[in-house]
C-alpha cells in the first residue's frame, strides 16, 4: 500500500507552502504531547505516516518503530509516536513528540497543517455497502451543473479538478491524503466534492476533522465481516457518518428508507437536522418514482418530490441504479440545487466505470461486467439483467481470498437461482487456495469440487434441480471466453465482481487483468469464428 500512495502523492501532489512549527501545528491540532523532546519550534515542511513518502523537512507520524531510520535517511525532522521508542539523539530528529494515542492525533494534525480545507468545500460523504460509487458520480455532475467544480474521492480514484485522475488504494483515502488532496482542491478553485465513506474509512477515524455538510445513506447488506466481525458492528462503523450531522444549519441526512436499517442512519446526530428520504417503494419518501421505463439503452424515470416532479433520463441500467439516481435527486433537493441543474447533472453520467458497464462489440447478445462483490449486489445485479427481458442469463463470478467466507456460498445460490448458467471462478483468491474458495462456493448448492469433479469424469455435468446448469473454471480468463462462447443471440452476460479493477491477485503477485478487456477479446474472437462460420 505505502509503495503505490508514494508513487501518487509524490508525483503529482507538491506540499503547500506553509510556514509552521511543530509548536504551532500541535496547538492547532489541539494536540497535548505526553511527552516532548528537543526543540518545537523547527519548521515543518510536511507531514506522512508512511516512511517511504517522507521528503525533507517533514514530520513523521508513527506508532512502530520500524519505519523510523527509514524516514530519519529521507529528511524527517521531527516524528510523533505513541510510545518513547528512542531518544532524540540517538535516532538524529530535530525534535520527538510522544501522544497517547498516534490514530487519534494523526487527523488533527493533518487537517490542521492543510488549513482545513474541507471548510471552504461543500462536501456530501456516500456510505452504504452498494451504490456509494454511482452515486458520488452522479452527486458530482449535479454540483458541476450548478456550476460548482467539483472533487471526487472513492474506489475509482481521486480527482482534482485540473488535474489528471489518482488511482485509489482505498476507498476512503487516509487522513493525510485526504487533506492535502482536499487542499489540492481549495487551491484549483474546487467548490465541493462527493466521497466515499467506507466502514473500514470511518472505524479508522479517516474522516475525523472532515468537515461534511451532507450524509447520504445507501443500503446495508453483508459485507466486510471479515473485517467487522459482526453485522451490528458494520452497521455501527457506517452509523459514525450520521453521527456527525448535529447542525440543524449546516447539516443535511439523506436516507434510502427502504432498506430495514434506515431509522438506525435516521436517529444518528442531531434530531432537528433536515432529512430527506428516498425510496422505490416506500410511498412516505420525499423523493420516489412515480413511474419509470427500464431498458438496455436507459433509464426513465419521473420523479416525485418536495418541489413537484422531475423528469429524469439516464444512461445507467437496471432498477438498483434507480436508488443512485434518486439518491442524487434526493441530495439535490437537500441543498437546494435547481430542479433544471438536478435533472441535466443526471443525465451528463452515462456510464460508471465497471457499474453494469456494457461491452458492445456489435455481438447479438449483451455482455456486462459489474462490481458486485456481495450477495445483495449481485442479487440485485441479476434482477436488473432479468428485468432487460433476456432469453437466459449467464453469470460468471468469484470470490476473494482472505476475505469473508460465509458470503461464498450465499452468492452461489443467489447466482444460481437468478441464472440460467453458473460459472464459478476465481476472483483476486490472494493467499487462499483456489479450490478451497470454490469448496466454500459449491456449499450453497450442496456440492463440493470432489462432487463437481466426479461428474465431469463422466462428461456429465447434470442440470440443478431447478433446471439451471452450473460449471467451474478456476481460471477467471478461461470461465469468462467460456461464458461469452455460450452466449447468443437474446442472451445476457453477467461477468460480476471486479468490475473496474484492472488486476488479479494470487498469492504475493498482482497481474494486469481488466474483465472489460477480457470480454472485449472474447467477444472479437468469438465474432470472428461466427463469421468464419457464417462464410463456409
């Protein structure tokens, strides 16, 4: 991770031209050493967490002491930790400083070194298990329809307006990150920015000192528990977001009141923050479709809310795209935005990288490539492919290593209910033994590999006892041109899980793989073998 941040920030984002001390920058952050060495008055030229991104002049914040020498070679001056690990002199700082407590310091002391930027930015911060990246895009084309430049921060990547897009090693950036990229922003005349805040974001303070004018609520499925270890405590890390909306003035909620935990998101913060909810079926929400028109070349959808009804167009599919444009509607509306603004800024998103991102190569049957990585979106993912009114539908996915296992079996009896033909593959199996994933896969139909293996011995792999066909290819190319050589003509390809990302991991190797390009190749190779056909 520290190897890919430094290779961003130090090419692309220079430090600010800040005059501070250490003494000024830990009374700004309002943080009170424990203990402190040497001399506080040396300036400080910037600030990292990560040792291999330190440059001259920096302060380096560290609860281990590993990266210390590191940073000490690179030019650090000072270094905050949360332990006396040595004394000044023997490790060659200007100045050490020890707090109690090093997560809790570092996002003070970022915001205040940037100046905290995120004052002078209108910022709506997404969280949900699906939909937060959709819905930041969307949130960020009504902003820039009222003439609002825009940031966005998320799983795709930082964007500064003026500058060319970040990738992301998380979804929420860290706190140092966050800051100066938000700085980036103040500077370049940036008005405001949408971002994504993740659990794992929240529960490790990423967004402390943020200051977020509007929350926005998505859903809340399974996810992440290898991480959280229990749904109520995912649902609790989410619920910070909320909690930090206590200004009737300034603050706004927006909550998807169909999903069951919208009053927990509700009750969190102030009780006299405005709120509005959105829903598909709830009827008491603020902002619901009154009628709409799903199909392969877009959505329709009127939309009632507080100031009368919207007529909206858009080039993203499916019905669960339908709650991120009325979650963007409903964000609109929270902030006043004009209904004209609202309706164009939702329109101009055509397509989200890797969200039911179609891949036409001029075949007869449609090809889709998706992020969902969860039971609910993928389940929500195969409604949407069911409801384009297809002849079958053919489903590739996998699922990660070292990472939840009980969603595993889940996703395949999803998958295999919703789907006319199953492939199970490998997705990012990390340092999982592949096969033990699938093991862990076939358990939501009863099967194991042993099973599955048994009957391809005899060619012979039976149907499920709804009729549905299930095949395993462990390699994710090999299931993916399998899937696209079974497509035809009426048919729809589901290729679900990686969505946007461009790689493959296995064991300590990360290697170029982009599903989109998988399909793309299949596709070709497929069309010319058809035509070679076609021409005999």
């Amino acid at each position: 991770m520290a190897a890919v941040n430094s290779n961003v920030e130090t090419q692309v984002l220079e430090e600010p031209e800040l005059a501070m001390t250490l003494a000024e920058l830990l009374a700004e952050g309002r943080v009170v050493p424990l203990l402190a060495h040497g001399d506080l008055q040396l300036p400080i030229s910037g600030i990292q967490n990560y040792p291999l991104e330190v440059r001259a002049g920096d302060l380096f914040i560290t609860s281990e002491a590993g990266g210390l020498a590191e940073a000490r070679k690179r030019g650090a001056v000072a270094v905050v930790s949360d332990r006396e690990i040595a004394t000044d002199e023997a490790l060659g700082f200007d100045a050490t400083v020890v707090v109690e407590d090093v997560p809790s310091a570092i996002p003070p002391l970022a915001a205040a070194f940037y100046g905290h930027p995120s004052r002078s930015l209108a910022v709506v911060a997404v969280t949900g298990t699906n939909g937060k990246t959709t819905t930041t895009h969307l949130v960020r084309a009504v902003y820039e329809a009222m003439g609002m430049r825009t940031g966005m921060l998320g799983t795709l990547g930082f964007y500064v307006p003026g500058q060319s897009k970040l990738e992301s090693c998380f979804t929420t950036p860290e706190s140092i990150t966050t800051q100066r990229l938000m700085a980036q922003m103040v500077r370049s005349g940036t008005k405001a920015v949408a971002m994504e805040a993740s659990s794992e974001g929240l529960v490790e303070r990423r967004c402390d000192e943020l200051d977020i004018d509007v929350a926005v609520f998505t859903n809340l499925t399974r996810d992440h528990l290898d991480y959280h270890g229990t749904e109520e405590h995912y649902r609790t890390s989410k619920g910070k977001l909320f909690a930090m909306m206590v200004d009737p003035e300034r603050h706004r909620k927006v909550v998807n009141v169909d999903d069951p935990n919208a009053a927990y998101f509700v009750a969190q913060g102030g009780p006299d923050v405005p709120l509005v909810t959105y829903a598909v079926e709830d009827e008491r929400a603020d902002v619901r479709p009154l009628e709409f028109e799903l199909s392969l070349f877009g959505t329709r959808v009127a939309v009632r809310t507080p100031r009368g009804v919207l007529e909206i167009s858009s080039g993203l599919l499916g019905r669960h795209n339908m709650y991120n444009i009325l979650a963007a509607v409903a964000v609109g509306v929270a902030v006043g935005a004009p209904s004209e603004d609202i309706v164009r800024g939702i329109k101009e998103v055509r397509m989200v990288p890797g969200r039911f991102e179609l891949i036409d190569e001029k075949q007869s049957f449609s090809v889709v490539v998706d992020y969902a990585h969860t039971p609910d979106a993928l389940s929500k993912v195969l409604d949407a492919a069911r409801e384009l009114g297809p002849r079958r539908v053919i489903t590739v996915f996998g699922c990660g290593g070292d990472r939840d296992r009980g969603k595993r079996p889940l996703m395949t009896r999803i998958a295999t209910e919703k789907s006319d033909v199953v492939i199970l593959t490998s997705d990012n199996p990390r340092n999982e033994d592949p096969v033990d994933i699938l093991n862990d896969m076939l358990a939501g139909i009863g099967w194991t590999m042993h099973d599955y293996l048994k009957h391809g011995e005899n060619d012979y792999y039976p149907p499920l006892p709804n009729g549905h066909r299930l095949f395993v290819h462990e390699k994710r190319r090999v299931a993916v041109r399998a899937a696209v050589a079974m497509g035809e003509k009426g048919d729809i390809v589901i290729v679900a899980g990686k969505g946007h990302e461009k790689y493959q991991i296995e064991g300590d190797k990360k290697e170029n793989f982009d599903d989109r390009e998988e399909c793309r190749k299949a596709l070709h190779d497929v069309n010319e073998l058809r035509q070679a056909g076609t021409d005999k």
